[in-house]
C-alpha cells in the first residue's frame, strides 16, 4: 500500500470512529423538544379573517327572548329575565355577538345556545353576567348542557368580562373548536367550566373557574389531530372536582400563570403534554402534571406544592426549567400505561412496568421532596444536564433513584439522599464520576451534607429536609484518583478517594433494628 493510500486510510478510520461516538453519546441523550409536535397542530383561526364591515350591525336592547338567523354583527345591550338568545344561521353564517353589560338568565335552559352557523364569535364589553337555570326543558337536546353552547366554531375577543353561573351542568361549550383572543371569565359550574371538542386554544385572558367536574378540557377522541388543549398566554385560577387542564390528544402550554387546585390531575393528558414556558403552583389530588405517553417540559417555573406523584408520564424529557417537587409518592415517574382510577382515589393506577419507558434530564433545576421513589423510570434513566436535588423518602421500600434498565448520567450534577434500603447509585455506565454513601447511622433532618476536595473548596452542599442514611452524589467535579472528604454539619465523618465511575463507601443498613430516636 502506498503513502497516499495509507493517509485516505488513517482519515477514513478516524472519521469512522469519530462518527461511532457521536452515535453512542447521541443512544444516551434524548433530543426533544416540545416543538415536535406543537408544529404539527392545525389552529383554527377562521374567525381572524371574517371582514365584519361586509356585514350589517344591529343595536339591539334585549328584554325578550332573542332568535338570529343572518350573518351579521348583533350589539346587544340590556337585561333578559328569563329568556334566550338563539342562533339558527346557514352553513357560511357569520355571527358576533358584542355583549355590552348585559344582564342574561334562563330558568329552562342555556343563556346562549348556537344551532347552526360557520362561526361565532362573542365580543365582551364592560362587565357582563350570564346564567341558566337549574334543569333544562325537554324542549333541549341531551347534549346541550352548557350556559353557552355552540354547535359551530366560537371565538371570544374583547377587553370586557364574562361572569358566567353554570347551575345545571357546563358553562362554555362549543362541539368544534373554542377559542380565547382575551377578555376575562369568572366561571362557576356544576360539571365542567370550559369544554371544546375539537380544540380550545387561547391566545391571552384571565380565567377563574370553579368546576365540580373538569376545568377546561378538550373531549375528541375519534378524530386525527383534534382532541388538543393550547394556551399561549393568559392567568389561570382553577378549581376542579376533578381535573385542571384535560384533553384527549395533546395539551400545549408555551406561557401565562397558572394557580391549579384539583381533586384528581391538575394537568392531564392521554397522549401527549408539552410545556415551553409558563409559572405554574400546583396543588392536586392526584397526578400534578399527567401524560399518557410523552412529557416534554423546555422551559417554566413549576412548583407542585402537594400531589400524590409530581411529574408522569411513560416518557419524560426536561429540557430547562425550575421544577420544584413535593409528593406522597413519587416525584417524577416515566411507567408504562394508562392512567386510571384505583384505590378509591381518583387515577391512582400505578404503570405497569415497560423497557421502553424513559426519562432525560438534559437541563434545568429539580428539586424534589418525595415520600415514594424521588426520581423514578421503570426503563431507562438518563442525566445529561441540569442540577436535580432529591430529598428521597424515610422508608427503605423506596429509593431516591430508580431506574428499571439502569441509571446513565453524561451531564450535570446529582444529589440524591434518602433511606439506604432501595438506594441506587448513579451508574457504572455513566461518564461522570459518582458516589454512593452509606452512612452507618440515620441522620436527622436539617443535616447539612459538604463535600470537599482535597484543597478545601467545597463541590457540593446541601441541607437534607428529611432523615437519611444514603448519598448518591454525581458531579464533573469528582475527579478520578482524587481524595475528598464528607462532612455532615460541619463534622468531618468519611474521607474517599474516586477510585472508579461509582464510588461506593459503606453498605446498606436496611436490617439494622431502628433505635427509638431515629438513629440505629
């Protein structure tokens, strides 16, 4: 072989390898975001090109039952004792409705009830108060249950405010597609208090909903790409029965404020949730954030101050954000299945179990407070980014870490602490040097845990909310063959040297008798 030959064969193998090792950092690092499939969407913005100057505007004062039939802009101003507005237009009919401080209530059924039109759209002026009675007359078809129901597309726009009483069951419902340019709803309803069939997107507004049932949900299941949930912007107070936020398909949030009580999930979908931006406080019954299948969170300011598990899915990837995690069970759990009701408890079937279940940690800062399994994968689980800080659960039958298939960590930093009984460490298959303590005694709540290098300069510290007797500890800052020392309030008890991938010092204690102060 010539030198000519022998140098295309050094480049060939040397770009061969380089392209071997891109493949096997890309196996173990998950790249995915949310726009994946937010761009996939088809948004219905039909209403943004109606030219309402092509159309007559009537000024109307309403004290009796109202019937619209023509394209048209309708003012419509006064008080409405017991009555309706009906709207029965063609097929192409265009209807807006400007609702001017209007007084409207309906003993036998819905306040404004939409037939048959191509779009409707409600323009709020000033404020305005609407409410139905408390059953609806035979006269109403069983699926008409809502204060406002529309059968075709209904858009809302406007600076006003829409304070809306559902007293039989929903307060806004559209068959098509629902939608929210601005305004603000005050709504309180005996079943759901924002229902769209095909969709309900928001683009800005202010929404306060007390629903007994669902807050805002989206209901197709049957057609491709319908069935979704998305919200630009806006604030949200939300108090549900049930669910927060719930759609069939896919829920997209890219932003706004969120304050979300409910009995069950406060966010949840059975396919797909995917979450850009936005500062949410939680509070549920339930799953905080739920997806059947995929969890996509770029970006946000997350805080779950209380749910049974914290952040579900059968696979999760955070990409950025603040997340701050507090739970009876886990705090976030890539599992397998769907999510039903069990143990008298709205929704609490656990995941079976499943190889191709997956959560990435390529960012952010986590922490999590957990009774059950902190972070929790009944596949793989892999750390390429972020600072994730676990206080993990007192109890030996769950762990700070979890990972079915195994723990990969090829970024970020790690501390995980908890009782040693299920502690996992951070993997022999990672690429960052890791540790895992067991320490021969519990150790009380509000320890302070220091981890210093051999010139003093402290790597790590962190002040346990909970009881622990493990430290699992992963950071680019452990250097191989490196000496280091743990203090626990300020104590020195354990010098280390990183002998390999995983450290390991000490064994688990987990059949030692506990002594009557905690400490065995």
């Amino acid at each position: 072989m010539n030198k000519e030959s022998s140098k295309w064969l050094i480049v060939f193998v040397v770009i061969l390898s380089v392209l071997l090792m891109t493949g096997l950092m890309n196996a173990n690092h998950t790249d995915n975001t949310a726009n994946k499939v937010t761009n996939t969407i088809d948004l219905d913005n039909g209403d943004t090109d109606i030219d309402w100057d092509r159309y007559p505007t009537s000024n109307i004062y309403l004290s009796n039952s109202l019937e619209i039939t023509k394209s048209g802009t309708y003012h419509l101003t006064g008080s409405l004792i017991d009555g309706e507005v009906s709207i029965k237009g063609d097929s192409e009919g265009k209807i807006r409705l400007i609702l001017d401080n209007v007084n409207l209530h309906n003993s036998n059924g819905p306040v404004i009830v939409c037939y048959s039109a191509d779009d409707l759209v409600i323009e709020l002026v000033g404020k305005n108060y609407l409410s139905d009675g408390n059953s609806y007359s035979a006269q109403y078809d069983e699926d008409i249950t809502g204060a406002i129901y529309s059968k075709a597309d209904l858009s809302f726009t406007g600076d006003g405010t829409l304070n809306l009483t559902a007293n039989y069951q929903d307060g806004i419902i559209s068959k098509d597609d629902l939608k929210f340019n601005s305004g603000t709803y005050n709504i309180t309803s005996l079943d759901d208090g924002i229902r769209g069939k095909d969709s309900v997107y928001v683009i800005a507004g202010n929404f306060t909903i007390d629903a007994s049932a669902d807050a805002i949900k989206s209901t197709n299941e049957t057609d491709q790409g319908k069935g979704f949930i998305m919200l630009e912007n806006g604030n949200y107070n939300l108090t549900a029965g049930s669910k927060g936020i719930k759609a069939t398909s896919s829920i997209f949030i890219s932003g706004g404020n969120y304050i979300i009580n409910t009995k069950d999930d406060s966010i949840h979908s059975n396919n797909y949730v995917g979450i850009r931006g936005g500062k949410f406080n939680i509070n549920a019954g339930d799953d905080a954030i739920h997806a059947d299948r995929e969890l996509v969170i770029d970006d946000g300011d997350i805080t779950i101050a209380k749910a049974y598990e914290g952040l579900e899915a059968q696979a999760i990837t955070i990409n950025k954000g603040t997340i701050h995690v507090t739970t009876n069970d886990d705090g976030i759990n890539a599992g397998g299945g769907a999510d039903n009701s069990a143990n008298n408890r709205p929704g609490a079937n656990p995941f079976d179990a499943d190889e191709n279940c997956v959560l990435s940690i390529n960012g952010g800062d986590i922490y999590i407070n957990a009774s059950g399994d902190g972070v929790d994968s009944n596949g793989w689980l892999y750390i390429n980014g972020g600072t994730t800080i676990v206080d993990g659960p007192t109890n030996s039958g769950n762990g700070a870490l979890d990972a079915g298939m195994g723990i990969v960590m090829n970024g970020g930093e790690v501390i995980a602490i908890g009782a040693s009984g299920m502690a996992e460490s951070l993997g022999d298959s990672s690429s960052i040097n890791n540790v895992s303590i067991f320490l021969p005694s519990t150790q009380p709540a509000n320890t302070t845990i220091t981890i210093k290098n051999s010139s003093g300069d402290t790597i790590i510290e962190h002040t346990s909310a909970k009881s622990f007797d493990h430290i699992a500890f992963g950071s680019g800052l452990l250097r191989m063959g490196e000496k280091y020392t743990l203090y626990l309030d300020n104590e020195s008890v354990e010098q280390f040297t990183i002998s390999g991938i995983t450290t390991t010092i000490g064994q688990s204690n987990m059949d030692q008798p506990m002594m009557p102060n905690g400490r065995r």
